[in-house]
C-alpha cells in the first residue's frame, strides 16, 4: 500500500464530512450557536483536508460554539492515529 494511500484516504473522508456539515447549515437558522458550531464543523475539515495540520487556523477569536466544531474535528482526526476511516461521524453541538 503507497504511503500516500491513507492520506488520500483521510482527506476523502473530512470533504465528505466539510459537506455533511455544509448540508446541516442549509436546515438552521441564522445566527444560532448550532450554525456556528457546525461552520467550525466544516472549516475545520476544509482545513485538515487541505493535508497539513501547519494550515490549521488560530480559533480564539471565534466563538464558542465555531470553537467547539473546529476543536471537535481536530480531535476526531487526531484520535484516528494513523488510521485513515473512510467515513468520518459528523459531530453534534
């Protein structure tokens, strides 16, 4: 298996996820904590999907809930360890 295979495999997975969250924004209102949290949902994967934990963004000016979205996907691909899933479980505020 290429060394690549799994990172290929892992960025797959978080534009999936990018659009699993990009498809529950359409159905909240604007300005609720739960859109916020689910724009972290997406920015983050968008992030990590781009392949370099480097790129990942400074969150502290952001709100709670967009933190708690970015930090919960930052958490799930980190807790992967190695482990490339081909599907990633959208997270919930």
């Amino acid at each position: 298996m290429p060394s690549t295979e799994p990172q290929v495999i892992m960025q797959t997975a978080l534009r999936r996820l990018a659009e699993e969250a990009r498809e529950r924004l359409v159905t909240l209102g604007p300005q609720t904590e739960e859109r916020e949290f689910y724009v972290g949902v997406m920015t983050a994967a968008e992030d990590l999907s781009r392949g370099s934990h480097a790129q990942l963004r400074s969150v502290g000016d952001r709100s709670r809930a967009f933190r708690d979205g970015y930090l919960e996907v930052s958490n799930l691909v980190g807790a992967a360890g190695g482990h490339a899933p081909s599907r990633l479980p959208l997270p919930t505020p």
